[in-house]
C-alpha cells in the first residue's frame, strides 16, 4: 500500500509558484525605464534583443504606449525591430520629445559626430538632474517643454555645448570638439535673471520685465532662454550680440530671437559642430588649444556689475522689485 502524504506535506514538495512578470506599467500610464531596460536588452547571448519578449502586441496598444515613454526609452525602443522603429515614427509623442528625437538623430548621423566627443566623454559628470529642475522652478511657476524633458531626458553622452554636468570654465578657444565661451547652465543653483523689452511707441511707450536664464556667454554675445509665459516669448532663445550695457533688452538691442530651445542646438551645430566641419583642415580639428579658464562660483550679482564676461550681465529675477534695481531700470531706459 502507498504511503499517504498529509496536504502540507504537498505543499511543501511542490515546486515554488513561479511569480508572472511585473509590468513596466505603472498606475499614472508612465514606463518604468529599469523594467523596459530588462525587457528589450536582455544578458543572453544574442547581441539583439528579441521582439517576442513582450509577445505580440496590438499596434493600437504599442503607439499608446510610445507616446508615454521617456526620450531614452524611445531610443531603446526603436533598436526592438523595424517595426517598432517605424510605430516610434508615427506614435502620438509629446512636441518637445520629439524635436529632441529629431535633434539626437541629426547628431548621432552626423558625418564627423564621433570626433566631437572625447572632450565631453573625459569632462561630463553627473548632476541632479531633478534637483536642477527643482530650483528653476522656486523661482518661476513655468519652464519651456524643450529645456525641461532636455534636463531631465537627454543623454550625456550626446551633449553638444550647454550642459550642467560640464566644467564651468571659459574655454578661449573653438574646435570641432567644444565651442568657445563660458557653458552657464553649469552654474549651480541656476539663476534666473531679468532683461527687459521696451516699447517705444508714441503715445505709450512702456517697459517690461522678462525672466531669462543665461546658457552661454562668450567675448561677442551671450544666450538667454526666456521663461517668461507670454505665447509671444515663452520658450524661445535671445542671442545678444552685444551684452556690455547694463541692462539687455530684447525689445530694441542688437540680437536675435530664436523658437525654441531645440532650434539653437540644431543650429548652432549645422554651423560650427560635427555637421560638416572636418576635423582634419585647418585649426578646427583636435589641435592644442590654450588651456581654460576655471571660473569660480561668484556670490548673487549683488551690484548687478558687468565688468567681465565672467559675470552674469543682468539682476537676478527674484530681486527684480526692489528699489535698486527699479530705480536703475528705469534711468537707463529714459
């Protein structure tokens, strides 16, 4: 006669329930990156990963879930398989990722891109990319889409000049590897801070004050992202050609305005970047260049001074009431 096992000792000889997979899902419909990563790049032995991983999804189900996904992620998705690469192509994204999209295709595509990074693969280090983003925000309720999901989303390792996790110096010279000037946006705390715009017609000329973050400055011009919410301003790029004054005014000194955050970037890199400049002629290539500049973390531009394109050649925003600074405003503008 067979011996008869009581059910907990079932239980206990039975294989382990084996748990299904957690979903890359969460409640608020966003992906979780880490749990994408182990799906689509899996440790085996095949350089690809596959596209059964996942199962065969419906297509409506696979553009719903593009259009949630992270910069990064829709990277990695469009490596999956052609399919996926063309559904990342027509998915419902938000604007801002998919000029950013547009934007990595441009550079990593580029013809001489790979000669553009030693620099910034020897000097980039990481940041709180949140934290940064964080700190903006303390100091006005609106940033551009662009330069947020640019902060927060965008890979190091494809930087091309504004950067947080790059070394705040001033780099005298240009090559195909960096841009000259002084890289602001790695300042930390980063600070807003306060140009105007005039308006000079008769009978009502007036002036306004508009928030303004400096990304860039060199010995010629300087580069503010305005934040300011007005449809007209918001999101879009003053490139000052002369910043030397006290006061810089969007309105009627010599500049000009950019759409958007993106658009800088693509152009400044179809101009001088891995585009079409060859690092093999003349002094644009990875020659020796002058050593930088390491520039200290100066206090708040208390005096609002512009004496060197070291400073910050406008007041900080958060002080843009106090009397000082109305005062000056308004004698430079009469």
């Amino acid at each position: 006669m067979g011996q008869r096992h009581s059910s907990a000792s079932k239980d206990r000889d039975a294989p382990p329930v084996q748990k299904p997979h957690s979903s890359p899902f969460r409640e608020t419909h966003y992906i979780d990156e880490e749990a994408v990563s182990k799906l689509f790049l899996r440790e085996d032995s095949s350089p690809y990963p596959s596209f059964h991983t996942l199962g065969p999804l419906p297509v409506e189900l696979l553009l719903h879930c593009f259009s949630f996904m992270s910069l990064k992620a829709l990277i990695v998705s469009r490596g999956v398989s052609m399919e996926w690469r063309r559904l990342v192509g027509i998915a419902n994204i938000i604007p801002a990722r998919r000029r950013l999209l547009h934007l990595y295709d441009t550079l990593i595509n580029s013809r001489y891109f790979f000669y553009t990074r030693p620099w910034t693969l020897d000097n980039v280090k990481p940041f709180d990319r949140r934290e940064y983003i964080n700190a903006l925000l303390r100091q006005h309720t609106y940033i551009p889409p662009d330069f947020y999901f640019y902060i927060l989303e965008w890979p190091e390792r494809v930087v091309i000049d504004c950067w947080p996790g790059l070394p705040f110096v001033d780099c005298p010279t240009k090559t195909i590897q960096r841009r000259d000037g002084i890289n602001f946006l790695a300042k930390k705390p980063p600070q807003l801070s306060t140009l105007i715009r005039t308006n000079d017609e008769w009978p009502n000329p007036k002036v306004e004050l508009v928030p303004a973050l400096l990304t860039w400055r060199t010995s010629h011009g300087s580069e503010w992202l305005i934040f300011d919410e007005r449809p007209d301003l918001f999101g879009r790029v003053f490139i000052a050609y002369c910043d030397d004054g006290d006061v810089i005014d969007i309105g009627n000194d010599d500049g000009m305005l950019y759409d958007d955050w993106v658009a800088v970037r693509r152009e400044w890199w179809r101009r001088w970047g891995g585009s079409t400049h060859s690092p093999f002629l003349g002094n644009y290539g990875p020659s020796t260049v002058g050593p930088d500049h390491v520039l200290p973390v100066k206090p708040t531009n208390d005096n609002f001074l512009n004496n060197s394109r070291h400073d910050v050649p406008a007041p900080p925003w958060s002080r843009r009431q106090e009397p000082q600074f109305q005062q000056r405003l308004f004698t430079i503008w009469q």
